[in-house]
C-alpha cells in the first residue's frame, strides 16, 4: 500500500477503515477455509466441498474490490520513466489524458458490468452499446434470479430473499446475483475512484495515478537496517 494517503476528513478516516476492514476479512475468511478444508482432508479424510468455490468468489470479492482501494491510495505500480523526462506542466497535461482515459474505460467496465449482473439478479440490463441510452423492456422469461451456484449451500439467514427473487421457490444453493454483485459494485467504485484521481490532478494535488519511485524511496528509508551499526 502506499504510504502517500491520509484522510482529511472524519468521514475519510470511517471509509478507510471499512475498506481496509472488508480486504483484511476476505483475506481472512480465504485463509480461514482454506485451512479447514486442509485439516478435514489430512487429518479426517473429508472435506467441504464447497471449499473452492468459497475461496474463487472471495478471491474475486478481494481483486475487485481492491482495485478501487489501489487507485484511492495511489498504489498501483507504472512505469513512469517516459513522463518524468518531461517538464511539470506537461506531466500533469498527460496524468490528466491518462485519468480521462481510465474514467471512459472504467465507466465501460461499470456498463458491461451492470449489464452481465442484472438478469441474475431480475433487473433489466441496459440499451445502447457503448453508453446507456435507457433500459431494456423485461419480461419474466428473461428473468435468472433462480440461478445458483455449484456447491456453495444457501445460509438459513438468507431465506428471506426466496420470495422477492425466486417466487418463494426454495434455493439449495447461493443465487448467482449474490456473489456477482461485486462486479457492478466494484465496477462503480473503480469508476468512483477514477473520477476522484482525475479531479485532484486538475486542481494540481497530484501529477501521476500510479506509484512508481515511492517503492524505490521505501527501499532507501529502509537501506540503514542492512547495516551494522
């Protein structure tokens, strides 16, 4: 993570920690499965057999999520040996290319996104192939809010959705629209993220969306611990 981003303001501070919150628990419920499924197979010959398919959506949860994170706190890594060669002004007139690029190909993914979730979850998908110019007419057929996943059983606490998404018909499994919710969502936030990175370099907060010579400033920092004193 980049050691560049501090909130400014006590509702910054809240986000962070939630955002910071949600990764460390999706890496913990990974490793948490992970390591039951690896006790249950070893030592009792049995396993969940949900297992993978836990692990492969908390995977997804944490890249697709992270991704915002990483834009938020400037922490995805770039080669920027071709822009440092030219003068401030003109590293901020490409950062601001660079920025508008990244919100159209993130407003895309957000399309693309909402438009491959929301038959999952009986919503209807958008018109248009390249910017929404309205939604699409939806008919009951088209519905695939009784789409479940493979193995992944359907938790008790969660029955209360049959009748809204499934016409009270019971689900054996999680419905698909629940673990793919992530891609409008973090397809939203990275589109969110973007548009905050592309507005602190017109007001001149920052030249670069990417972290590049901080990692080899941090190996300096750090140089004087090789070394006996």
């Amino acid at each position: 993570m980049s050691a560049k981003y501090e909130p400014k303001t006590a509702l910054g501070r809240f986000i962070n920690s939630l955002e910071e919150t949600v990764i460390a628990l999706i890496l913990g419920l990974m490793t948490l499965v992970t390591f039951l499924n690896v006790i249950l197979r070893y030592g009792f010959n049995a396993s969940m057999s949900w297992g993978l398919e836990a692990t492969t959506f908390l995977f997804a949860w944490l890249v697709l999520f992270g991704i915002s994170y990483s834009v938020k706190v400037t922490a995805h890594l770039g080669v920027d040996a071709l822009t440092n060669m030219f003068s401030a002004p003109v590293r901020r007139i490409l950062a601001l290319v660079a920025a508008a690029i990244c919100v159209f190909y993130a407003f895309l993914l957000f399309k693309g996104a909402w438009d491959y979730w929301a038959n999952f979850a009986n919503l209807p998908q958008t018109e248009g192939r390249w910017f929404p110019t309205g939604f699409e007419e939806m008919k009951r057929t088209s519905y695939r809010g009784w789409y479940e996943v493979l193995e992944l059983p359907m938790p008790e606490w969660l029955r209360w959705i049959e009748p809204l998404m499934n016409d009270g018909d019971h689900y054996e499994k999680v419905p698909r629209f629940i673990p793919y919710f992530i891609l409008p969502f973090g397809m939203f936030l990275l589109l969110f993220r973007f548009v905050e990175a592309l507005i602190a370099v017109m007001r001149g907060e920052t030249d670069s969306l990417i972290v590049s010579h901080e990692a080899e400033d941090a190996v300096d920092d750090v140089r004087h611990m090789n070394y006996e004193e």
